[in-house]
C-alpha cells in the first residue's frame, strides 16, 4: 500500500490533485447516461432539507426582536408616556381610584381602638344612609346626581361604589393572572401529557360563554363558607372563568421561548427547570399577558356590572355600579333617568380609560404587535 | 480510562420527510486535559452528536443507541437529577450564537452566577466575586462593570467570552464548544482561539471543539475526528491530519480551503453536496461526490482501518484511521493526490506523492 511517512516539515499545506480528479469526475459524470447520474443531481434539494432537520444550533434570529431588552422597562415607560390616549386613560384611572379611596374614612376596628387610615370624606352622606334628600329626586345642588328610591345619594353612591368596582375587576384580574400563567407556562415548558391535561382543561371552560359560565359559577361559590355571598364570590367566580385566557396564551408564547438558545443553555448549566421557568422562560413570554390582563380588567368590570344587574353577587342594595344600574331599571319606566345614566357613565369612563391604557401598554412593549387582534381572539 | 468515552453513538431526528440518522454509529473519546476536534460541513452531524453527550437534542431528536460514558458512568442511564449535577458542573457547553446565549433580560453577570448558584454551596456575594473573577480570566476588561451590563450592551466577542466565562464558572472537566468563532471577524476569532488554547494549555478542562474551519482545528486540537454524514472518516492526531490527510473526504475538504497568495483562479471545491440523511448513499457515504471513487465503493462499506497496515482501529486514540477502501486494498486506480508542504519562506515546493496510478 502506502509508504508515505508523516511529515515533519512545517509550512503551507497545497493538496494538488483532488481537484483535478473531481473534474475529471465531473466530465464522466456528465458524459455517462443522465440515468445513471439521476442519484445525483437530485441531491441538491434532499441535501438542504437534511441539512435543515439536523442542525439545531441554527439559532432563531428572532431573538433580536427584543432590540435594547435590558432596559425593556425603561423603554416601554417612555414609550408609553408619549401616548397621549394612553396617559388620558390612565389619569382618568387615577383620578378615579382616588376619588374611590377618599370617599369615605377607612377605618379599622378592633375591640378597643378604632385607627383611622384615611380620614377624607368627598362623598356628601354616608351612601347607605336613607332619607338624606326626598326619594327619586333629580339631580341639584345638594345632590349633583340626584337620590334614588330610598332617598340615598346617588353622588355619594358613585363615589363609593368604585371602591368595588376597581378591585374588582384588579383582583379578580391578579387572581386570575396567578392561577393561568403559572398553569400555562408548564403546560408550554413541559409539553406532553401534563400540556395536554392542562390545556383540555382550557378547552372545556372555553366552551362556556364568559358570563354564562360566571353565572353559573355564582351559586356554585355561595355556600363556600369563607366567601359567602356578595364581594368575595363575584371576585372567585370572575378569576375562574378568566384565568383559562391567560393560560392559553402564555402557553403560545411559551412554546416558542423554549426553544431559544438561552433556555438549552440554561439547561446545559444545570439549572433546575423550576428556575428556567421563573427566570428565562416567564420573563420572556409575559408582555403579551400583561396587555391581555390589563385589557381585561374592563371586560371583567363588565362583568361585575352585569352580574350585579342580573342580582347575583353582591348584595342587592349595595353600592356597586352594576347593582346601581339594577335598581335603577324600574324607575328608567318613571323616566328618572339620572338613576341609571350617572353609574352607567362610570362604568363606561372607566372601561374605556382602562382599554387605553391597555392599549397603549401594547403599543409599548410590543410596538410591531397588533393589539386589536388578541382582544378578538380573546372574546 | 478516559474521561468522556462516545461508543457507537445513534442520534434520529424524526421529520416529516422521515427519519434523520444525524449520527450514525460514532464512537471517540477524550482524555483529561486534551483538545479534541471534530470537523464536517454543515449537516453531518457535529453539533447532534455534541448535544447529545448532554442528553440536550430537543423535540424532535432521541438518542436510539450508543453509549456516552463519563468518568465511567453511562450518561445516558443517569437520572434527571443526576444528569443536571453533571451539566454545567462536569461537562460544559459553549454555545455557537453567544447573542441568543443569554437571556435579554437579565444581566450577564447574574446569568453567569446563577450556575455558580445552581452548583456551588455559596452566599451571592461570593457567587457575585466568582463571576467578577471569570469574567476577567476570560479577557474582559473592567469585569465589575461589565457584570451589570446586559447582554446586548457586550461586544460579539465580548458575548462570546462571557458565554465562555459561563461555561467555565464550575471548572468543568469537560467543555464542549459548539462551533465556538463562527459569526465573529477574524480578530475577534484570533482572541477566541487565543483564550481557548491558553485555557487548554493551563487548566485540566478537556475541550471538545466542534467546528467547519480546519484552521481553528490546527490551531488548538491535538486530535482531530472528521465527521461526514453522521459518521467518523478519520481520526488522526492533528499534524498527521494535515500533513498526510487519508480518507479522499478530508482531501477534499483541505483543498477547498483558500489560501492568501495562491495562484490558483477558481477554489477547488468537492462536487455534489451533503447528502441527504433520510435516505443515505449505500456503501461508502461519500462515495456520489468522491472523485476516486470506483464501483465498489457502491456496495462495501468500509470501517475505519490502519492506512499503512489495513488492520481495523484498535481503539488507541492516537493512531491515525481512515474509513476508505483503499486502505484494505479494494480500490484499483487508488487515490491521486500529493500534499505539497511550502515553505513560508519562498515557494520552493518539496513534494510527496499519494501511491497510486494516476488515472
């Protein structure tokens, strides 16, 4: 055979020969019947398809969508301060969220001592106390809104009244966040059985219409000892039904951060999965969640409202916008209108202000996605 | 016994198209202390084999046969908690793309403490010196500051140290590097490949470097393993690789590399392209495009072999092996090449010729 020795000569290295044998190749290639050269010149195509199925290192690009993710937040705050809509919402959520909070004293009791929290009190009258003014009065200088049937002023209702509303819709929307996003991001991390048992489990509340299924869930809730009726129900009715949202799309995005180079990496260092969930894969997929969530505080204000006019949940009587608009309905027939209009324009100001502000958080977190487009896959 | 040992390694990807066998049977090991290449184009397999010593193939890929022993201990028999000890704590990844390496939203810093954290008993301050120290044994100046800085405000180099940094934070005995310098320009390769040879020349850490550029193989490796449609071709230590390259595949492939001042007017290359793993070619795999190639080589599928001797690979890392059938005498024209070896002083040539009638 061969009696070549290794070289120990250094220098450049000049292979003279193997191309001049594969040109050679080439010609009888080509001279030699097409038949025989078929297995060959089909390789192009097979070749790229392979090559596409077994290099995983080939990493996604898509990673550079986040240009300057560091300081993501930073970016979305000056993003977001220059949407004019945006910050409009979000005075007029402030605005009313304080109002709400000064309206009365908040006081906590215990057995000796009495601590005042909050000694400011915009509301006129107490909004339970009957008889401050002639019942079913319209509005005047000593009730800008009028009173209701009872005499109870509508002003001071109002006022009070978003006290429930917001935290409604805010904590049924945190609780819905802490059950859906942790579900959804192991369904997507995990994958398999877990995905599938998790996600089946979605598929079946999403069956159900929002507000059906809330209604349902209602009366289910109320023999619940620690929630009893009125505020506690409605908020665990509303987190049950809405969770299954945020699940599902945390799942989506989810799916395609794990493939991220970051993750495997993650992974090749031996971090436990309980911490590359926490803090490379959450992280990383949760923008689109938080526009969701914040958009869905109105979706679940409405909600609350609805339910409130449909009688369930909070008590009848009680100053919530939704239980208001109730009452409300049988003196729209006596053409008292001020009942209805003054706490159905706070639901609507506040929705409205909560959807640009949700809006605008889309626009700067994620300025090249179209907000418009989860909203209606959410309906 | 050797530290990483790769026996009869079967890598599958199941596609749509079908099944993918990205490594077919490969078997290599590394010693501590020693740097190990393996080279192929694109697609043969390199990087499937590399992941799945950490048992890393995602989805789509499975591990079908083989064993990969560490220290003895059969990687693929561990149990999931065992196996996370083992990674980034033993054996360490360097990854290609040091750009999607790190999470955006994080510092590098706490990216690199973090594994100190995963493995080591330590309080964070002492995590947070640690890094401060990697980070400056990898080259990057003024390490405390670079530590809060987020990954895109690094350098494509910088990246690429810190992601080396990060791979080294537990001392591994292993470092695998998946194509470590591609995407970089050539100066900042040159710093890579410094840190890396400096690395294999003062610490105990083995390095498995996988790659396409042959240069980077002679400037680090001592051993070189040539892969080419999910199998080894050759193994040689790397002076013999270069300077008697055996098997027509790595013939090929150091003739197609450009060279300043040559002479030539068009690159050689080696006609055809890799070929498709689904349906590989029967015989010699790289028997469509190889220029020596005769009707045998269709049929017989040949095993790596001694070249001088023709006896089959006796398992000693350091002999030289080639799967062609040359070597066991099959061929009849043989293969017609000749290494040149230039001085770099003047273009005198001092030649040897590969035996064999020319065609």
């Amino acid at each position: 055979m061969t009696d070549r020795q290794p070289t120990t000569d250094r220098g450049r290295i000049r292979i003279v020969g193997f191309d001049d044998a594969a040109e050679q190749k080439r010609d009888s290639d080509a001279s030699s019947d097409t038949a025989d050269a078929a297995g060959t010149t089909a390789d192009p195509s097979i070749a790229s398809r392979g090559a596409t199925g077994i290099d995983p290192t080939t990493a996604s690009t898509s990673a550079s969508a986040f240009a300057q993710p560091g300081r993501r937040l930073e970016n979305a705050w000056r993003r977001f301060r220059r949407n004019r809509s945006a910050m409009t919402g979000l005075a007029v959520i402030i605005v009313m969220a304080v109002l709400a909070v000064l309206a009365r004293p908040i006081t906590v009791s215990t057995a000796e001592v009495t601590i005042t929290l909050q000694p400011f009190s915009l509301a006129p009258d107490d909004p339970t106390a009957m008889f401050v003014g002639p019942p079913n009065a319209p509005p005047s200088l000593a009730h800008p809104f009028g009173t209701d049937w009872a005499g109870r002023d509508q002003f001071s209702r109002v006022l009070v009244g978003g006290r429930y509303t917001l935290s409604i819709g805010l904590v049924a929307v945190a609780l819905a966040l802490c059950v859906g996003v942790p579900l959804g991001a192991i369904a997507g991390y995990f994958g398999g059985w877990i995905d599938e048992a998790i996600m089946r489990v979605v598929d079946v509340l999403y069956a159900f219409p929002f507000l059906v299924l809330a209604i349902a869930i209602v009366p289910i809730l109320e023999p619940v000892p620690i929630l009893g009726s009125g505020y506690w129900t409605v908020v665990v009715a509303l987190a049950v039904t809405g969770w299954v949202g945020y699940a599902r799309l945390i799942r989506g995005e989810v799916l395609s951060v794990r493939e991220r180079e970051y993750v495997t990496a993650a992974r090749a260092l031996g971090v436990p999965d309980r911490t590359i969930i926490q803090r490379h894969v959450v992280p990383n997929a949760i923008a689109p969640v938080v526009v969701q969530a914040t958009l869905n505080v109105g979706t679940v204000v409405l909600t609350a409202a609805a339910l409130g006019f449909l009688g369930l949940g909070l008590e009848p009587g009680s100053a919530e916008w939704g239980a208001m608009l109730a009452q409300g309905r049988s003196s729209l027939l006596r053409g008292d209108w001020h009942m209805t209009v003054f706490p159905g324009l706070a639901i609507f100001l506040f929705v409205l202000a909560i959807n640009l502000v949700g809006d605008g958080i889309n626009d700067a977190l994620e300025p090249d996605r179209d907000g418009r487009d989860d909203r209606r896959r959410m309906r | 016994m050797a530290l990483l040992e790769v026996d009869d390694l079967v890598v599958q990807y199941y596609t749509d198209d079908g099944v993918v066998r990205a490594v077919d049977g490969i078997s290599y090991e590394i010693r501590a202390g020693e740097t190990v290449g393996l080279v192929g184009e694109s697609g043969a397999g390199k990087s499937a084999a590399s992941r799945a010593v950490l048992r890393l193939l995602d989805g789509a890929g499975e591990i079908v046969g083989g064993e990969i022993r560490f220290r003895g201990r059969d990687i693929l028999e561990l149990s999931v908690d065992d196996l996370r000890a083992i990674r980034g704590d033993e054996i360490a990844m360097v990854f290609q793309d040091a750009g999607a390496v790190f999470n955006p939203v994080y510092t590098v810093g706490e990216q690199i403490a973090e594994t100190i954290r995963t493995h080591k008993d330590v309080t964070d301050s002492e995590a947070r010196d640690r890094t401060i120290a990697l980070i400056d044994r990898v080259g990057i100046p003024n390490p405390a500051a670079r530590y809060a800085d987020y990954p895109h405000e690094l350098s494509g180099g910088m990246q690429q140290r810190a992601v080396i940094a990060m791979a080294l934070a537990c001392d591994p005995a292993v470092l695998i590097c998946d194509e470590p310098t591609t995407g970089l320009d050539v100066t900042v390769q040159a710093g890579i490949l410094e840190l890396l040879a400096e690395l294999a020349a003062t610490s105990e850490t083995a390095i498995q470097l996988v790659t396409h550029d042959l240069g980077v193989v002679a400037e680090l490796c001592d051993r070189v393993l040539v892969q080419y449609a999910g199998e080894i071709v050759e193994r040689a230590p790397v002076d013999d690789l270069y300077y008697d390259p055996k098997h027509p595949y790595t013939v090929g492939l150091l003739a197609a590399t450009p060279q300043l001042g040559d002479d030539r007017e068009r690159l050689p290359t080696i006609p055809g392209t890799a070929p498709d793993l689904i349906d590989p070619p029967t015989g010699c795999r790289f028997h469509p495009r190889c220029p020596y190639a005769e009707d045998c080589c269709a049929s017989r599928r040949p095993s790596l072999v001694d070249p001088v001797s023709g006896r089959p690979d006796n398992g000693d890392p350091e002999t030289h092996v080639a799967a062609c059938l040359e070597y066991t005498g099959d061929l009849e024209a043989g293969l017609d090449y000749e290494v040149q070896v230039r001085d770099a002083a003047d273009s005198d040539c001092r030649e040897r010729k590969q035996q064999g009638e020319p065609r």
